[in-house]
C-alpha cells in the first residue's frame, strides 16, 4: 500500500453539506452533519487528496421573508445574522470547509439565473397553474391523498389551499433514466435502504411535474423575464452544490477541477430532493451526476425528536465549553451509527468520556509517559532491544485495524472505525497487563525486554493519534507532542509500519497532562440535563434572566467552618501566560504551586494581559476539580475580586513562598 492516495496528478475530492436553513440557533443535530462531513474532509486530506469542502445557508424563501418581518428586519440582515452565527460555531468546532456559500450572494444568484434560462431553453419547463395544499414550514406542496390528518405528512403542521400560476419542470421526461442511473450506479443513494424507498414510493408510481416558481411572496431570485415570478427553493438551493464552484460564471476552473461531487451528506428528511430532482436538473443540464449521496439518521433523545417545548434540545456550545470539542466530536461520531439514527442521552455522553477517552485512551498515555521515564530517564527505547511473547499480537492487532480502517472510512462507517481503533487501546492496555513492565524492571538482564515493551507501547499510541485525526482536531497533536515527536509524526505514512518509526533520542515529556480527565458521573449528568431544560424559557424567565441583580448583599447561604477548611488555598508565582484561541475572555497560566508546576485557564483576558501577569504572585484553589475550558485543561482557579464589573486579582505578600497555604 502505498503512502498516499494520490497519482501523477492529484486526486481530488469534492464533499459538500446540505446548505442549512436559517431557522434559528442549530442545535446537535446540525452539527452532526457537519462533523461527519468534516471528518471525511480531514480523512481524504490526511491520504493525499486535493480536497475542496462545501457548506453554507439556503436563505430565500417565504418562510425567511415571514420571519425577517415577525423580527423587524429585512431578510437580507436577518440571513446574515444566522450565517455569522454558523460561521462562528463552525469555526467553534475547528469545521475545516473550504468555502461558504449563502444563496443570497451574487454568484449564485447570476448562476441560478442562467440555469433557469437554459432549462426554458430546453423545453424542460412550462407555466401553468398550480393548486394544491401548502406547507410554509417545509416549503413543500403536497396532492389531498399525500396529506397526513389533513396535515404535512413530513413535520405535522397545518397546510393551506393554494392555487397560482407557476412554471413547472417536466420530471416525467428524466424520469426512466433515473431510474436506469439507480440501477447502473449500486452505490449512488446510501444507505440502500433509502434508494429503495426513492424508487418505490416516488419513481415507480410516476413523478409528477414539480412546480418551480412561486407569486405569492417576493424574496427571492425571480425568473428571467418574467419578474413576478420567483424561482422556486429546490430549483435556487440545490444549485448552490455547482454555482459554488463557479458554474455558468466567467472563471470555471473550480468547477472543472472538483465536479462532480464525491458525496453529498444529507438528512435522511431531504433524500428526495437530492436523488430524485437534482439528478434531474443535472441531466437537464447535461452535467455529470454526484457519485455518492448519503442520508445519515436523526439524533433522537429517549423521549423522541429534540424539542424545544418538550426541554431536550442539545445545543453543542454547551459540550464543546464544559467538556472540550474532541469529547464532544467522539461522542457524536461513536456513539450514533451514520447512516441510522440514534440516541443521545446525558448518561451515555459522560460513560464515552469517561470509560473511553480518559480511563483507556488517557490512563494509557499517563502509564507510557510515566514509565518511560521511570524506567529509560523519559527516551524511548530503540536499542538492544528483546521481543517478548506478546509483541507479535499486539503488532497483528495494529495493522488488523489499520487496513479495516481505510476499508471502513471509504464507506463513512464511523462508529465501526472508531469501535475497531478501541480494540487496538483495549489491546495495548492489555499489553501492559501481560508484560508487567513493573516486574521486568527488577531484573537488569529484562532490561532488553522493558525497553521492546516501552517502544511497543510509544509506537501503539503513535498509529493510535494519527488515525484519530479525522475525529479529533486536537487530541492528536497532544499526544505526538507528549510523546516527543515532531508533526511529520502525524503523516499516514509514518504508521505504515509497526515497530520501527520512531527515531532514536525521542525524549517523552517529564510530566503527562491528563488529555481527557475523569467525570464526576453523578454532577454532570444533573448539569448536562439543567442545560437541556434551559433551553426552552418563557419571556416572563427570560426577561426575568437579564433582569440585573440590584442587591448590594444578596442572600448567600452560611457555610461552617468545616465547609472552609475543605478548600486548599495556595500561593503560586505566574510562569507563563498566553490567550485561548476563540475564546475572548480566557487566558491560559503556567503557575508554579512549589512543589508542581499547573496549568489554569481563568476568565481575566478582559482585564489583564499576559504580559502583566507573568511573576505576579496569585491564590489558587488548588483541589478544584480539573475540567476542559474551550479544548483547554483547567487545573485549579485563580482568586479575584469583583466590583462593578470591574475584576481585579487578589493579591498577596510577594514574600511567601510557592505552595505556601493561605488561611
């Protein structure tokens, strides 16, 4: 096998997101998507190929103009607003796409112009008149017999009569070479069991002419030459996956480069729309159709769909803060099969934190870093070196799931990737077990032997962080760096081999910092499920939450003396401090305690700058419970004073020593 995917020319990989709706704040369910697309773009990256990563907002449509005016606003600022905020939570989860497209930009809107034209110019689309029933939500028109309860049979609400001239695409005109596309290309639509249902409840029955333009709301991109039109959302929005790329402008080279699209990832909502009228409108067009679309499941919670009314709404600022994005990106990626749906609860949220990232991912590279230096003064081992018995099996173990990896990735089967990446953490905690490091450490002439076990170990968890870098975008590059190796280390083609990679004179840190510490189970369960139920609020709790506290002394419950005594107060000396990318108000400090040196991440950037604080003596809780702050370990809090809004840092006798307790 070769280092790379790539030939004389380099492959390229086109991969794109639906382009999202701007209904509001998104929630984990959005992100979901991203991440998956993410995590293929990083995996495609990471084998060679020239990638080029879509996503975006789809921001026409009635319902936008609807809202827009509910908000006071016009529907451009509205848009705008939404885009920004995705923008900033993408940005947030280290979402590597190439490029944003809203469909309000210019190049879009030119581009769809043209489209509409060349489908008129086809005889591909007719006016004529529409009546039918309406849902505003879905954008979706339905016949009588569709209706579910008198209701939209996709999201339950009410429709309303509608009945207006409307241009229409011939659909039935594509409709056989569809279906002979579907039959000739097994793997266009997955999972199979969507194709499936395109080909039975939609195509065999008979397409029908889809409407294409709307009169009865105006925010959109209107018909050529016939103004009172407006091109209706599929037509507008599915587009976006070619005018992104520069289709129909006057620089093409995007577009002949990437096209056609390597994958489209979807909801499993919008299938139709993506295997039914965009591989119409494409063949219409005369272009080459998408390789792949793949329709992944919902996140359910174990009482249903995620609702604000019902207070179970995920929102994935609140994960990414308190337990760190890889945490967070893991979860989402192991935990719910991609192609199915699955359940999100609190309680399996903080068991995968806690069983697999920090007792057998993390408790793995603390035991490594510290028996390396215990034993070899902190240099991995790459002479007179003796095999033992169970070397072979953990060698077979690495490059089992190596190959099964690469099989599995091609097919976005994310939770079995990770599934069999644990059986190699599993195996080389196992490993451990088997050789007693501990035992061989007694005798000089196992010397030999410890050092193949340390190598062993420093070479498992180096395959280990490169094939976690699709998942996670930091988590990796901590553990070559704790491991004494430079970024090279991360290239595929250093884990092609198993056992002699690693260099002579690597030096492992002096110290491991826990890359994932432990959950306390109980608390953060309570805490995830009272942000759940804080995302549903009346205006009355609202209004009430920004209400300013205006107490000078508001009632603070009495402590006892015992309850003080628990807190350990130290003195420590600021070594180093720098700001927290994306994170306006964090600073990271390297304060030194005296009888260790800490990392705190504090909420001071407002107020102080690092230059300041480098030698200022500070108070530190120092049994404060470690947790992640914006991906950053937090090992203690730094003591401040607060008034007015104004913070200043509580000070001390610049004469006590580091680790003096303060009483």
């Amino acid at each position: 096998m070769e280092a790379v995917l790539v030939s004389e020319k380099q492959k390229t990989f086109y991969i794109t997101t639906p382009i999202y709706y701007p209904s509001g704040k998104f929630h984990i369910g959005t992100a979901y998507t991203t991440v998956a697309s993410d995590t293929i773009a990083r995996y495609k990256r990471l084998r060679g190929y020239d990638v080029r990563f879509l996503t975006g907002m789809d921001e026409h449509g009635q319902k936008i103009q609807e809202k827009a005016a509910e908000a006071g606003k016009h529907p451009q600022d509205y848009v705008n607003e939404i885009a920004d905020a995705a923008k900033k939570l993408w940005s947030l989860m280290d979402i590597s796409y190439d490029d944003f497209i809203q469909t309000t930009q210019e190049r879009h809107t030119k581009a769809v112009e043209k489209i509409f034209q060349k489908f008129l110019d086809n005889g591909d689309i007719y006016k004529g008149e529409y009546e039918g029933w309406y849902c505003t939500p879905c954008e979706s028109f339905f016949t009588e017999t569709q209706l579910v309860d008198g209701n939209c049979p996709d999201c339950g609400r009410p429709v309303h009569k509608v009945k207006e001239e409307s241009y229409f695409f011939n659909m039935k005109k594509y409709a056989d070479r569809l279906l002979t596309y579907y039959e000739e290309n097994l793997e266009f639509i997955e999972p199979e069991s969507r194709k499936n249902e395109m080909i039975n409840n939609f195509i065999k029955p008979g397409l029908e002419d889809l409407s294409v333009s709307r009169t009865s709301f105006d925010w959109g991109i209107k018909v050529p030459g016939d103004p009172k039109h407006v091109i209706y959302v599929w037509v507008d929005a599915l587009t976006n996956y070619i005018t992104a790329l520069g289709y129909l402008s006057d620089d093409e080279t995007l577009f002949n480069k990437y096209w056609p699209a390597d994958v489209h990832v979807v909801g499993k909502d919008i299938v139709r729309f993506h295997t039914i009228y965009w591989p119409i409108f494409l063949m219409a067009l005369d272009l080459p159709l998408p390789k792949k679309v793949f329709a992944h499941g919902f996140i359910m919670m174990k009482d249903g769909k995620m609702s604000k009314s019902k207070g179970n709404v995920i929102y994935p600022e609140m994960l990414i803060e308190r337990y760190g994005l890889d945490a967070t990106r893991y979860f989402l990626l192991r935990e719910l099969p991609f192609g199915s749906d699955g359940v999100f609860s609190p309680e399996s949220f903080i068991e995968r934190t806690n069983f697999d990232l920090a007792n057998d991912l993390g408790n793995l590279l603390n035991r490594t870093i510290s028996m390396i230096n215990k034993y070899f003064d902190g240099i991995i081992p790459t002479e007179n070196l003796q095999s033992t018995e169970f070397d072979a099996a953990l060698k077979e173990q690495a490059e089992s799931v190596r190959i099964k990896y690469e099989e599995s990735m091609e097919k976005m089967q994310f939770s079995v990737v990770l599934a069999d990446l644990w059986t190699l953490v599993s195996r080389t905690n196992k490993y451990i077990d088997e050789t007693q490091p501990w035992v061989l450490a007694k005798e000089e002439s196992d010397k030999p032997k410890l050092g193949a076990v340390m190598r062993n170990l420093a070479e498992s968890l180096h395959q280990i962080a490169v094939m976690l870098q699709p998942f996670m975008t930091t988590t990796p590059k901590r553990m070559i760096d704790q491991l004494g190796l430079d970024d090279k280390f991360l290239a595929w083609d250093t884990i092609e081999t198993f056992g002699n990679t690693i260099p002579t004179n690597i030096k492992v840190v002096e110290k491991g910092i826990p890359i994932f510490p432990r959950l306390e189970n109980e608390v953060e369960i309570a805490y995830i499920r009272e942000e759940m139920r804080g995302s549903v609020k009346t205006p009355q709790e609202e209004e009430t939450k920004k209400t300013p506290e205006t107490d000078e002394n508001p009632e603070i419950p009495e402590i006892t003396i015992d309850d003080f005594m628990k807190i350990d107060l130290r003195v420590a000396t600021v070594t180093a401090c720098e700001t927290v990318p994306k994170a306006d108000k964090l600073l990271k400090l390297q304060v030194d305690l005296g009888y260790e040196q800490r990392q705190v991440v504090s909420g001071i950037a407002k107020f102080y700058t690092p230059d300041e604080l480098i030698g200022q003596k500070v108070i530190v809780v120092a049994n404060l419970k470690p947790v992640k702050l914006r991906g950053e370990l937090s090992q203690g809090m730094i003591l401040a004073g607060e008034k007015d809004g104004i913070l200043k840092l509580a000070s001390v006798d610049p004469k006590l020593e580091n680790g003096a307790k303060v009483k």
